[in-house]
C-alpha cells in the first residue's frame, strides 16, 4: 500500500485492485478512525477530513491486508433477464440464455465501491474468464433499472442515462432514495445475489 497526501485534509491509500480497496475500506471503518470519510475505489481508498496524517499512516501501516467479511446485510436484486445483449453474453460465456441466468445468478457479488451517478454500485465477484468487454459505441440511453456488465463488472442503472455495458436485464428495485437513511441500497461491502423476477 502507497499512500499519498492528497490536498490539506486527506490522504489516498494505493491499492491493488478492488477487492484490497473494499478489504481495507471495511478494516479502517471497524477501526474507527478519526477521519470524516473513508472511499473506496477500483484501486484506491480516500481517506477524508483527517485530523492528524502521521497518526492515520500508524495506524494504517497496522492494516494486514486479509479480505474481511462484508459488514453489511445481503440484498437480493430481482431480475427480468431480457437485456439486449443476453445472446452476445452466452456466446461469449459459451453457454446459452438459461446459462447466463444460472452464471449470473450462482456469482456471490460485493459492492466494492460506488460512482459514475449516485446509487451505482461497482459489483465485483464476476469470476475474470466472464469479463465482457463494453459496447464499441455507448447507447444513448440505458434505462433506470437495467441490470449489465461491463469487463469484470457488474451494475445496476440507478437512472436512465448513456452507458456502454452489456445488459442482461431489468429490476424495480429502487438503488437511490436521497429519503432512507443511507439512500445508496447497494453501498460498499454489501453482499448482492440476483435471482430471477
């Protein structure tokens, strides 16, 4: 782990990949540090608003680097699998429709962080030989709801808006509700399983 001060208030932890973002997002919350924020990214944890940078890199040198188990509860995500690119994900999977919904359905996800619009959810636990590769040119508009992938990815559109991922469906569920406590459903280190609508 790399970390850098970034800007007066903050440091950025670097990271190898998504899976030690969230491992160490998780074990920096359970410690309670005193920072205002703690994000994390594909490759990157952003510690925010803290106090004192030479006590956070001691406390921060202490991280073992193990995975540890997601802290929230698990969600389950109904799915229409109808999605546009349903064939082009069996081809690629070697399989058929029926194939991609059980793959799709048997992958244990994690919310490892969240961006691109508010509610989005980076899901990683697509094992690497299901990468897809995102669309050549970008849809114009992917509805609200519509459940893709996109290399190792999975997401759910919160909103309608352009996007180029690979979408095998569809759910009502709700990803952002500026109302609940938390308004993001699917906030880092929650376990998500999709089962058919």
């Amino acid at each position: 782990m790399q970390l850098r001060a970034f800007g007066p208030r903050a440091l950025l932890a670097e990271v190898d990949d998504a899976r030690s973002a969230l491992a160490l997002a998780t074990w920096a919350r359970g410690a309670r540090l005193e920072v205002t924020e703690v994000v994390p990214a594909a490759e990157t944890v952003l510690f925010d608003g803290v106090r004192d940078a030479a006590a956070l890199r001691a406390v921060l040198a202490a991280w073992d680097g193990k995975a540890h188990p997601p802290s929230r509860e698990p969600v389950e995500v109904p799915v229409t699998y109808d999605g546009d690119d349903l064939g082009f994900v069996a081809e690629r999977w070697s399989t058929d429709v029926a194939g991609v919904v059980a793959r799709h359905g048997a992958t244990a996800f994690v919310s490892a962080f969240c961006g691109f619009a508010p509610g989005f959810a980076y899901l990683t636990g697509l094992a690497e030989a299901l990468s897809v590769p995102r669309l050549d040119s970008p849809r114009t508009r992917v509805p609200a709801g519509a459940v893709a992938l996109a290399g190792p990815w999975c997401g759910v559109y919160p909103t309608a808006s352009p996007g180029g991922w690979r979408i095998l469906g569809r759910t009502s569920v709700r990803l952002w509700d500026p109302e609940r406590a938390e308004p993001a459903l699917l906030a880092p280190g929650t376990p998500v399983r999709f089962v058919p609508a």
